[in-house]
C-alpha cells in the first residue's frame, strides 16, 4: 500500500487514482475504467476540485428525487465500486433504496467481485445477477438488467453511466440521476438531475441531504424537484469548466 500525506495539495486526486489502481488490481474495475478516471480527473481540475453551487442544487434535487420515489434504484459499475463502495451503501440506507451492479463490459466474475466488495462494506441485498429484464434499444449484453430492480425502477441513479444507456433508461421514462464531471456528455445532457460532480464528492452531498431532509413533507419535496433547473446546471458547469466568469 502506498502512503499520500493528506497535507499533499492533491490528497484527494491521487487517493482516488490510487483506488481506481486497487480495483483493477482486484477485479472489480476494467482497465477502461481508468481510462474514464483520467478523463474525469481533468474535467475535475478544471472545475477546481470543488462541489460548485450548480452541482450543491443538483445534488439536494437528487435527494428529493430519491425520497419521493416508489422504487429508486442505485445503479453501481467498476469505478463507483472503487470509489465510493460504502457511501453508496450509506445512500442506499438513507433513501430506501436498491442498489444494483451494471457493467459496461459485462463479465459475470466481474459482477460478482463487485458483488462481494459491495457486501463486505455493508450492503444486504446487491442485485443485477439475475438479468432477467431488458433495456429496450441496446445490444444484448448492454440491455441486461434485473427486471426487480433497474427494470421495474422509477428513479434510478447512475453515476458514470455510459452514454448510449444513459439516454436508453431516459427513453424508458425513468427519472434519471447522473454524477458525471463532464456537463458536455450525453449521460449528463440525458439526466432529468446532471450532477456535474466528482463521484467521490456527489454521493455524500447527497446522502447529507436526504438526511437534512428526511422530515420533508411531499409537498416540500416536489418543490425542491420543481424549482430545479436541469439547463441552468448543465450551463453553469460548462462555464465554470471554461474560466468561471471569462465565460
Ligand atoms: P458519452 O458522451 O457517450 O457519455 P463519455 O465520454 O462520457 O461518453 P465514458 O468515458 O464512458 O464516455 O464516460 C466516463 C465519464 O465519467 C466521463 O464523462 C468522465 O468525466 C466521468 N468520470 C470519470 N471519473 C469520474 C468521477 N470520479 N466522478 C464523476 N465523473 C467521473
Ligand atoms: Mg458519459
């Protein structure tokens, strides 16, 4: 194991990289999975290693979402494994929800790895081995999905999802939940919710809100939905990308 002093300016950069390392190493994470840690990293840099405002509605919209939901689904790949395997346990816990493995290159050792590690930080359930259901408009092995969990969903988060799926599930009419760091990709631009946020940032925040608003009423929720606004995010996050207020 390698030791990063947490007074290193990039502590929080080079921890992640490293445990995008771990998981190729343990056979949770594709080697293409790290391929999309380096474009997310430099879409992050740009961004200033920050949770932006734009990013902070997002994700307490996200919250909202997930707390009105019948049946929400969070949907987990190899860099979400590495990355945040117990924050996603702890979401799970705090809105009700499921949590279900997906892979982009689908091998069934590779699942069950993911499987297992989500099992060992606490999940009870991990579903996405069965595969009995379809995401109409994908080839066979993308389409893959357990008919009780993603397929029977009405809200469903996918951090890092690709983007041929992300706007398949959209098309389903699910309410989609995306945490992409680049506002400019179709999975960001098909999400009723982008959070253009790192994934190690993002799914706190929005556990911290679905727990600040846990007492909610439906009414209180719906506005949080209502008055959140999708383009304007997306806008903000571009210009942020770009050099904030030379924009
Ligand atoms: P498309 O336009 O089809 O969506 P893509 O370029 O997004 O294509 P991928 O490389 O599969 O295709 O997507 C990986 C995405 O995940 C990238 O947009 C990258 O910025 C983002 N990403 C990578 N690491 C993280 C992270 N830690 N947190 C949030 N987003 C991340
Ligand atoms: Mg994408």
């Amino acid at each position: 194991d390698i030791e990063i002093p947490e007074s290193h300016p990039r502590y929080l950069s080079l921890l992640t990289r490293h445990r995008i390392e771990e998981g190729v190493e343990k056979g949770i994470t594709s080697k293409q999975g790290l391929i999309a840690e380096g474009r997310g990293e430099a879409f992050d840099y740009l961004l200033g290693e920050e949770t932006i405002p734009s990013a902070d509605a997002a994700a307490r919209a996200a919250a909202a979402r997930l707390l009105l939901a019948e049946h929400p689904v969070l949907s987990v790949n190899g860099n979400v494994a590495a990355l945040v395997p117990g924050e996603m346990v702890e979401l799970a816990d705090a809105v009700g929800a499921d949590i279900e493995v997906n892979l982009f290159n689908r091998t069934e050792e590779r699942l069950r790895a993911i499987a297992d590690h989500l099992r060992d930080h606490g999940a009870s359930e991990v579903k996405g081995l069965t595969a009995d259901g379809r995401i109409p408009g994908l080839d066979h092995e993308r389409a893959k999905v357990d008919a009780d969990g993603i397929g029977s969903a009405d809200v469903v988060l996918v951090p890092l999802e690709d983007g041929d799926r992300a706007e398949a599930l959209a098309a389903m009419g699910k309410v989609e939940i995306v945490v992409d760091l680049n506002p400019m990709s179709r999975s960001a631009q098909s999400a009723a919710v982008p959070i253009v946020d790192n994934i190690v940032r993002a799914v706190p925040n929005v556990t911290a809100h679905a727990r600040d608003l846990s007492d909610a009423s439906r009414e209180e929720l719906e506005r949080i939905v209502e008055t959140f606004d999708r383009e304007a995010a997306l806008r903000e996050a571009e210009a942020a990308i770009r050099g904030g207020e030379l924009a």
